[in-house]
C-alpha cells in the first residue's frame, strides 16, 4: 500500500508542518519529504489542467501550470496544514498555506501580507502575557505605518503603529527607524516592527536604535507604560532561507563596492560597464539589492546606495577572513621585513591588508604581521621563494599569505601607499571586523575616519522619497 500524507490539524497540532518538495508531479500536485517519509499532497482550492493523467493526457496550459509550481516550491521548504478533510476520496493528502492563501506557502520567502495575516490570527501566541482584548484595523491611507493595532491589559490600554518587514536586513530596520521617528513626533502610538524572524544580532540592532519589536518566534522587545516584554534567544519557529542571489556573493559584491565608491550611478547599463559585468547580471543584484533595503532606483533610472553603514554591518555579519585560504610563515630575520616591503612593491598580483594595510594609512594598532592577498596560486609560490619563507603551524609566523575568499572582487579599488599595494577601505573593515586583535576597534575607527566621510549622505522627504525626488 502506497504511504500518502498523513497530517494531525494545526489547531490540534499546535505545531508546523514543515517538508521539502522533493518533486513536482504536475500543476496541483506536489511529494513532500516530511521527516524520512514521501508524501504525496494536493492543493486545496486549485485544479489545473492534467499532464500527467493516464487518459485525459496532456490537456492544455497544463505544462504552463507544471512550469509555473515548479518555480514556485520545487526543492523548497514549505509548511502544510489540513483542510476539514486530511485525504481525498483518492487517499492523497489535502493541504493549504497557514496563512489561508489556498496553495503551499514558502515559508522561507515569506510575503508581507502572510506575515500580516499570522500576527493577526496568532496574536495571542505571540505576545506570552494575558490580554483582555484587542483589535487590528490596517492603517489610513495617508499614514506612513502599515497597521494599528490596540491592545488592552490589567494596566490598560495602548495603540500601536506597525510596520511590517519581511526578511529584515539593517537598512531595512534602519528605514524604518526613519519612519517610526516621525510616527512618535505626530501621536501617541508606540511604533512597532513586526517581523518574520529578527537574529540575535538584529534584535540588538534594533534594541541599540530604539525600535521595538516582535516576530513570529516570539522575540520581542516592548517598553510602554502598560506593557514591557524583554524576551530574546528564541529559535526561527519557520524555516528561512537566503535569497536567491546576494549582492555580497564575489562577483555580485562589484556592484556595491562601485556604489560605495561612488555613491550613485547613471543606470543599469552604465554601472554594469563600470564593472565590467554582463547588464543582464547586474540588473538581477541591483533588484535583490533593492529587496534587502540596500539601494534605491530613482526615477531617472539611476541606482542609488541607500543605508551604507548598516549595508556594511549586514555584510560584515556574514563575511569572515577565516573564508580566505591561509597558510602561516616566518620571515627571515635579518632584512626580512624591507625585504618584503620591496618585494610588494613590485607585485601585481599581492596587496596588504589587516593591519599591515590599515598601519599604511595610519598607525591605529601596534600589530606586527603582515596579512597579504595573493591573486594567484603562482604570485604566492613566488613570494614563498623571493622570501625565504619558512612554512609553520596556524598562529606562529608573521607573514600569512591568503588566496582571497573574494577570488575576482578582494583587489577592487587597490591602492599604492608609498608605492606599496593595499587593498580598498571596504575590504580593511570586512577583513579586520572580525580579527581578534583588536580588530573590530580598528574597523570601526577605519568606518569612522576613512569610510564614512567618503559615503555620500543623502535624505528622504516626510514621506520616506529621496530628497530629489520630492
């Protein structure tokens, strides 16, 4: 007997159900890997031409349909739940979207309007103290906020203005910082982001810039007169999943190095010849980044970094020099460093960076090693033999050469400092951020002095435009 999908209802349940969609049988038909077990689930609601149906055959559109579910969930993670009936008359399993849209939700790029529809039917759940009542009405047209919500304790009574932020990055938080400002100036409302999930290091992001908040795993942090939550350290309740593309990917991150370095450009093409990348690449980072809250497509078509310091937190979160090829080495000990300094001095294919780079520009930390970039195999097995280096154990040389984790993006924007190659700002604070001698201090002071007076500012009108766009 073939085994077909068995599921216990949610509201029974009280918890997901959560597979992977192993594979795509047509239109409305999908088999599930839910624990070590296949299943076969139908959609409710939906009923799209056969493919696959021993008689009918291949019926019109119906190839269109198998297509269009194929982009949809195939090798994704979704969450199912029961219509009132949990088979068909065929034993095959019927399920829906928590979020009652009628078909398989991807809970890992979940849509704003099924984050609103699970805070509002879930509520309860969400905030862990007893509520005498509340209501939810979305917000007036002409107010910046997405919903409000009032809510009713033993202490009494409060409003709040929500935002909702699906997939939160730290320039998307830091938008909405913007907004909630003017929102708390205006009326009494406690502004409130609501999102699907907030990490530790983004809940202390918003908790540093003043910004409330709630998910769904139940994290929140509310300080109102009638209500207080400090709750944190839960786990995602929902599967996530990365984007699709990543504008901090090796060759995607030309873009935005460009956009640091130049603060705007004239438009898709443009940029892409700036950086020496297909228009049809570049046009698919610039959307993901302008999803992640990272630029902004003005109206005149040009591309605009928006953001830029909490860009670079986001991206410093995931980037780690250890990613980086390493091999450990002493110098010789007499005229080994003005030996090395000369020999860079004539490389193409090597440059500074950690301390080393960040001591050219100025003295920030008294470190003695040298972290070098080698852009080839080749340029590294040279500068081993030019050397006289000595190979030793992980922590105990001086000189540590790098094949870059960022193969074909670590050399962009390099520059000569007496004639000696260093690698770009941007690349000393991703590498330093997470060194552990001292190096994050010496990142932010590089943030502090260098990056942030080259970043061009630029500021939004009362209803969140650009300042040239109003």
């Amino acid at each position: 007997m073939p085994r077909f999908l068995f599921i216990l209802a949610f509201i029974l349940m009280q918890t997901p159900i959560v597979g992977i969609v192993e594979r795509m049988i047509d239109g409305d038909t999908i088999q599930v890997l839910i624990g070590d077990r296949i299943e076969t689930v139908r959609y409710i609601g939906v009923d799209t031409p056969e493919t696959v149906h021993p008689v009918r055959g291949i019926e019109p559109y119906g190839l269109a349909a198998s297509a269009f579910n194929r982009t949809l969930v195939e090798g994704r993670q979704v969450r199912l739940e029961l219509d009132v009936e949990s088979r068909d008359n065929r034993g095959t399993g019927c399920s829906r979207s928590v979020a009652n849209n009628n078909y398989v939700t991807n809970f890992g790029n979940m849509r704003e309007q099924e984050l609103r529809d699970y805070v509002r039917d879930h509520l309860n759940e969400l905030i862990p103290i007893h509520l005498s009542s509340w209501s939810w009405e979305p917000a007036p047209r002409k107010e910046s906020y997405d919903a409000l919500l009032e809510l009713a304790t033993v202490s009494g009574k409060f409003k709040a203005a929500c935002e909702f932020v699906v997939a939160p990055t730290r320039a998307k938080i830091a938008r909405v910082q913007e907004r909630m400002a003017r929102i708390h100036k205006g009326s009494d409302h406690l502004p409130l982001l609501i999102s699907d999930y907030l990490s530790e290091p983004l809940q202390a992001f918003c908790r540093e810039a003043g910004v409330p908040y709630l998910d769904l795993s139940g994290n929140a942090w509310i300080e109102h007169p009638v209500l207080v939550i400090h709750r944190s350290s839960q786990p995602p309740r929902f599967p996530t999943s990365k984007p699709d593309r990543t504008p901090f990917a090796d060759k995607a991150s030309l873009v935005l190095r460009f956009l640091f370095a130049e603060g705007q450009t004239g438009g898709v093409r443009e940029l892409a010849r700036s950086v020496g990348l297909n228009p049809g690449y570049v046009s698919r980072i610039i959307k993901a980044a302008e999803e992640l809250g990272y630029v902004r497509i003005l109206r005149n078509k040009s591309i605009r970094l928006v953001a830029p310091e909490e860009v670079l937190g986001d991206w410093a979160s995931i980037y780690h020099w250890k990613r980086n090829r390493i091999r450990h080495f002493t110098l010789p000990k007499r005229g080994g460093e003005d030996s090395l300094l000369t020999r860079l001095k004539e490389s193409q294919n090597a440059a500074l960076t950690m301390h080393a780079g960040a001591n050219l520009i100025d003295k920030y930390v008294d470190y003695r090693g040298w972290h070098i970039y080698c852009r080839t195999v080749h340029e590294q097995t040279a500068l081993e033999k030019d050397l006289a280096l000595t190979q030793v154990e992980s922590g105990a040389g001086d000189v540590i050469l790098m094949q870059p984790y960022y193969r074909e993006s670590a050399f962009y924007g390099l520059r000569f400092l007496g004639g000696v190659p260093v690698v770009s700002d941007l690349q000393l604070y991703l590498d330093l951020f997470h060194f552990p001698v001292r190096g994050q201090e010496t990142a932010e002071r590089i943030l502090t002095m260098r990056l942030r007076h080259k970043i061009p500012i630029h500021y939004e009108d009362q209803n969140g435009r650009p300042d040239d766009e109003s």
